[in-house]
C-alpha cells in the first residue's frame, strides 16, 4: 500500500479533518450587493465534484458561477503561488472544494484543475478528484488520472480501467506497460513488435520498453540515457528495469513518487522538503520523517534533522535555555528551504507556552503570528514598537493610525484600513464579477494581483487585501499580510 503523498486525501471522500493546507473559512459571501433572486434551469446544473465539502472551505458550491470555463483554466495555470503559502493554502482550496462546473465546457476547468494540482506535486488528490469526476468518461482525463496514479503506486487500479477501455490507451507504451502489469506478457510482447514495425513510438522508448519485458536479455548492457523530459510512466519504467531517476531535478510531482516507502530516508526528507514548500504536504509528515532516527551524517539536510531534532528534544524537556540555543539555528535551517509557515504550524504552540526572554522571545513571537494562532498571539506581543504594533493591528484584523515607513507596510495597512470602504478599494471589475456571482473567478484576479503587489505594486496589494476581506476570506488576507510583513528580508 503506497504512502500518500497527501495521507488526509488518499481516499475518495469529503473529509472535515483536514490540515492547514485547506482554508476553513467562515462562510464566504458570494454577493458585495443586497442579494437578488435568479433562476437557472435544472437541466443546466450538474453535481458538485470536489474533495472537501463546501461547509468546511466556506466556499459556496456555485463559486465559478457563469464564468467562461477557458478563463478560469487560464488564471488556474497563470497564478503564482511558490512565495506565498497563504496563497498557496487559498489555490489548494479552490482547486478541490466542492462545486458545481461551468454549465458549459465543463472538462476544460477540470482538466486545469488536474493539470495545476499535478504541477504542485499533488498527484494524490489529482488521482481522488478524477476518480471522483469519472476518470474513463474521456481520454483526456483517463491520461491524468493514469500519471498521476503511476506516482502514487495505485497504476493497477488504470491498468485494470484500460483492459475494460483499450481506447482509452493515451498511447502504445501504456497498452504495453498495463499487459505486463496485469500478467499478460504475450500481448505486451505482441504489441512492442507491433510498436517497432510501424514505428509507433520513438527509439527511446522502445528500448525502455524492450528492458522492461525482457530484463534477462539486458541484464549486463549499459545504462540506458536519461530522457530529456520525463513522464510518469517513463519514470516508473526506469524504476522498474533497476534504472531509477533521482527526482530533484524532475517536475514537482515526482518528488511525491519518493513517499511511497521505496526510496531511502534522505530522498524521502528532501521530497517531503520540496513537497512541504509548496504546501501540498502535512508538516506533521515532514516531521515523522525529521525526528525517525539520528542524522546519518552532517551537512546539507543533515543539518536540519539535527537541528529540528535537538529543538524538538529542548521543547519536550521544557528547558528554556536549551530552546533558546537552539530555536535560531532551527529557524535558519528552515529560512534556507523556504518552509517557515510549516515550522510555525508544527511548533508555535509549545513555544508559546515556554516564556522566553530577548531575541528568542521576538523570534517565537513572529513564529506564533505565522500560525493560525495568530489572534492569540497578538495579544501578548514582546515590546510595544511600531513594527509590533502593526504586527498586532493585522493579526487582529485592524490597522494602526500612525502611518507605516515601508511602501510594503503602507500598503499593508491600507487593505485593512479600508474598513467599510472595502468595497471601494477592491477594483470595480472584481466587484462586478462578484455581484454577478462569479466569486471563483473574482478571488483567481485578486490572487494574481496580490502576486503583483508582493513584487512591489502597492496599490494592487492594498486592493488585493480589500477584496479578499470583502468576499469573507479574512484569515486568507491576515495571514498572507503576515507573512509578507514577518518574511519580507527573506
């Protein structure tokens, strides 16, 4: 049974426990205006597709409303997430809260949502959601559903769909891979012939496939040369034939592929680092892996074991002296890769209960604010500058009076300073889109222009903020001000 990438949806179900990966928002308005009556015919309506209920996200089943299929597909590819982990937890929810498809086209936003999960390393709830949709009701979402399940190790449950749906096959190498897998070599055998007679698929591949069927023959030639980009199934061949590619410098998704129990524990650390940035893994996994047994070596991730470790032991003993010492060095180690917000997540509540003094005492601060404690946090800040001040005022959804220096400040503080003004500041086209019922497609725009202000563009980031605040999705614009305001140096 493979290791899910993401344990919490390796199962095709609507679950309620989820970690801080999905937003639990209070319920989402889907209306800036008094809400009016509209009728859409039965017939138009399809069930809701999703991994998460919609009572858990906040988010309305009819969040795409009428919007155009293809541009909800582009502002899904378009938007950047790596920087931001509040907007990286905002696309995740998105992506697999239930609603209802557009009425019209609706594989075009399904196939992007699949496309963009897999992008995120998120192979697992891709295979959940497609199953879910019905993954043998086009070509187009049999081959995203068989990559994606060639990562998680669940390929036997498409091979078995594609014995019962040979049309289906996105191509003769996956007719050949699945005969093998389900015990039929003849036809496999049969097939690859087929494939080099009329040439069907490229030299490379043959060879691969040839290895694959016939390893006897094989069993003292060289190496085979690395494909230049790799597919899932191109990648399991390889692992199949004793030739396994090492996933780092491959697309995210494959780190997913090093969490299924085969690989050693150091791939599985870095995978779970790579996967951990993004947010398409529980930290508490990372941890399990961190804290399994003592660091083989030092340098490089070796570094980290160790530090997380002997921070982990000082919290567990409860001694102040020895979390002091040790909290900076464990903080560096994650600023290096990037994945505070999931350190934060994981050891904010002890740290809060130690009371520390000085730097170390900043430092856990700024840890607490960074996870979804953050409201408790802002009531017992260090000291009272102005840095703290406006540090607070955000987490509690406030601004201060005194204006910020800092552009990032300024603009910060003029989301939350909009108040009832909220509906002004947001962009009229945003407004619109909302009045009209398009929220989905309203918070994508807001998203994309929340990445131009974090590149410096001060008046998209205060209407950003302002417009997430206005359609309900508060802890999304506390926590992603947080974040820019705490990490800003980084």
């Amino acid at each position: 049974m493979p290791l899910a990438a993401i344990d919490w949806l390796s199962q095709n179900q609507l679950r309620n426990d989820l970690p801080g990966t999905i937003l639990k928002e209070p319920p989402a308005t889907t209306s800036a205006a008094q809400p009016e009556i509209t009728v859409t015919p039965l017939k138009a309506k399809s069930g809701p597709i999703g991994l998460v209920s919609a009572a858990t996200t906040g988010l309305p089943v009819d969040l795409w409303g009428n919007s155009a299929a293809k541009e909800l597909a582009h502002l899904i590819h378009a938007v950047k997430v790596d920087k931001s982990p509040a907007m990286q937890a905002l696309l995740f929810t998105l992506l697999l809260s239930e609603t209802h498809p557009p009425t019209t086209d609706p594989d075009t936003l399904l196939l992007a949502q699949l496309d963009r999960l897999m992008q995120l390393g998120a192979p697992d709830p891709a295979q959940a959601l497609a199953e879910q949709a019905g993954p043998t009701a086009t070509p187009a979402r049999f081959q995203r559903w068989f990559n994606a399940a060639l990562l998680t190790g669940d390929e036997d449950l498409a091979c078995a769909a594609l014995a019962a749906k040979p049309f289906l096959a996105p191509n003769y190498a996956a007719r050949i891979f699945c005969s093998v897998r389900r015990g039929d070599w003849s036809t496999g055998a049969l097939t690859l012939e087929t494939a080099y007679s009329l040439e069907l698929l490229p030299e490379s591949e043959l060879a691969l496939l040839d290895r694959f069927l016939n390893p006897d023959i094989f069993e003292d030639a060289s190496p085979l040369p690395k494909p230049r980009n790799v597919t899932p199934l191109e990648f399991r061949l390889f692992e199949s034939i004793g030739e396994a590619l090492p996933t780092p410098p491959l697309p995210r998704a494959f780190a997913a592929a090093d969490l299924r129990g085969v690989s050693g524990w150091k791939a599985q650390i870095e995978a779970a680092e790579r996967l951990t940035h993004i947010g398409a893994l529980n930290p508490n996994q990372l941890l399990g892996l961190y804290t399994e047994r003592k660091a083989a070596a030092s340098g490089g991730v070796w570094e980290r074991v160790a530090a997380i470790q002997d921070l982990d032991n000082a919290l567990n003993a409860k001694n102040k002296t020895k979390v002091a010492e040790t909290l900076q060095t464990a903080w560096h180690e994650m600023q290096a890769i990037g994945i505070e917000i999931a350190f934060a997540d994981l050891f904010s509540t002890r740290l809060a209960a130690l009371p520390l003094e000085g730097s170390s005492a900043v430092l856990a601060w700024h840890i607490n604010l960074l996870s979804a404690d953050y409201e408790v946090a802002a009531e017992n800040r260090p000291n009272e500058t102005p840095e703290t001040l406006l540090l607070s005022a955000i987490a509690s959804g406030d601004a201060v009076e005194n204006t910020p220096t800092s552009p990032l400040a300024q603009a910060i503080n003029t989301g939350f300073n909009s108040g009832s003004k909220a509906q002004e500041l947001a962009p009229k086209a945003l407004r619109d889109l909302i009045e009209q019922g398009d929220l989905g497609e309203a918070i994508l725009e807001a998203m994309m222009l929340f990445q131009q202000g974090a590149q410096g563009n001060s008046a998209s980031l205060s209407q950003a903020l302002a417009t997430f605040r206005l359609v309900g999705l508060e802890d999304t614009a506390r926590r992603a001000a947080l974040q820019l305001l705490i990490l800003k140096d980084e």
